[in-house]
C-alpha cells in the first residue's frame, strides 16, 4: 500500500474584513500563498482544499488541489479538519494508498513558504516519537504575563488565574501557516485543549511574520513578509497610470 503526504487547505470564513476569503496580496489571492507553498513541496502529493467559498476554490484549482464539501452548518476549526481528514482517508483507500502525515493549510495565513511545509513534514517523517509539527513565532511583547481581561466591574485583571511565578522564557504563538499531523492524532485526539488533535509531543517550526490575516490593516505586514521572502509582485504596472495634464499655452518653440 501506498504512503502518500497530502495538504489540507481549510477555508474557514472567519476572517471580519474578508468574507469569503477574497482578500488580495501582492495581486494574488490570499489563499494561493498556502496552495502555492504546498505546491512545490518536496513531500505534499495531493492538495485537497474544504471550502464552499467560489474566490478559495478558483484559487485551488489553479493549483490542482481537490475541492471538498465542507460540513454543514458553522463548523469551527476542529469539525472542518476532521471533516476533511475523512474523506481524504476514504479517498485513498479506494486507490489502495494511506495517509503518512497530513499538512494543514489555512485559507486566510498566507504567510507560509514551501521550506516552512518541508520543515513540518519532514519532522514527523525523521522523528517518529512526535505527534504533529506547528509554525510558530515568537511574540515577547505578548508575554502570557501580560494579558488582561475586565471583571464584573468593569476593570483590569490579570487574564490568567496567577501571573505570578510564570516562566521568563520567550514565549511562542501559533502563526497556523502549516500544521503536519499524524493520522493517529486525528483518530485519536489526546493533546491539551484547545488544541487536542497536536497530540502530546509537538515540535515548533519557528518562523516570523503575521499569522491569520483577519483585518484590512494586517495586510501591509503580510505584504512586506511576501516580498521578504522572495514573492514577486503582480500587482506592479497594472494600476492605471494618470493621463498627462495639458498644456496651458504652446510652448515658445513650437513650430
């Protein structure tokens, strides 16, 4: 039987500024990043993307990927992924092939390369203890010490149950550019809440730049990742240029 490592790219539709994940960058839609990144993988075989959105599928068919029907309803992050890790199952057991490792994409984090994809996937093929790979960046001015939330009266108290004692080391969020995953944490989510399918053992990929782009203003940020990273710029020479102004009068040596 065939072992194959495919990518998943879940459209969400959660972003507030961008419904139907329509966002552009740099002239591209926003989901080609992720597509493109799995694309040129050295590992991903087969892209499939779950989406009900017509902007993230024209984008995926571009890149080959297999469009799947979400589930119904308002799923969260958890129901899609499942959602989609099943029926990518079921396909490849019609083709007598298994899923190895599953690189999960998200339609709105463009901020993905195909070297951060390898660098996931490859993890969890050379270390066979660990149960998931996930991007992540480090965020010192967001330290868990400092988060705040509001009481019953209305004021600021510290978010977490005690910030005392806690840890000085640099703390690291999840940028969700790509998640690779076992089958078996999917069959059987065991890690912490929220995040029960990474399993117990997760390594960080670690990288810089946005994650989710949820909101017009992000997208400044993610513009000058994407040309930090080497992304050309489609959107160059194609806004139209403004006319001449007129002369006034003829110039002196007119003739």
């Amino acid at each position: 039987m065939t072992s194959l490592v495919c990518a998943l790219l879940l459209d969400l539709d959660d972003a507030a500024d961008f419904p139907g994940n329509e966002g552009t960058a740099l002239g591209r839609a926003m989901p080609a990043y992720p597509l493109m990144a799995a694309r040129t993988s050295a590992h991903v075989r087969r892209i499939y993307a779950l989406t009900a959105s017509p902007a993230v599928k024209s984008a995926a068919l571009q890149y080959d990927a297999v469009i799947l029907d979400p589930p119904a309803g308002q799923p969260g992050l958890q129901a899609c992924l499942l959602h989609g890790y099943r029926q990518i199952v079921k396909e490849l057991a019609a083709e007598d092939a298994k899923l190895e490792v599953l690189a999960v994409l998200l339609a709105n984090a463009p901020a993905v390369t195909k070297d951060a994809v390898d660098s996931a996937v490859e993890a969890l093929l050379d270390r066979p203890e660990l149960d998931s790979a996930l991007t992540v960046a480090a965020e010192t001015r967001k330290a868990p010490a400092l988060a705040r939330r509001q009481d019953a009266k209305g004021l600021l108290v510290s978010f977490l149950p005690s910030a005392a004692g806690l840890p000085a080391e640099e703390p690291w969020y999840p940028t969700w550019s790509v998640t690779a995953l076992r089958p078996a944490c999917l069959e059987n989510p065991r890690g912490e809440p929220p995040l029960p399918w990474l399993g117990t053992k997760v390594l960080p990929v670690k990288q810089w730049g946005p994650g989710p782009i949820d909101y017009h203003w992000q997208l400044p940020a993610l513009e000058f990742w994407l040309r930090k990273n080497g992304v050309s710029d489609l959107s160059v020479g194609l806004e139209r240029q403004p006319l001449p102004k007129p002369q006034l009068s003829p110039k002196s040596d007119r003739r």
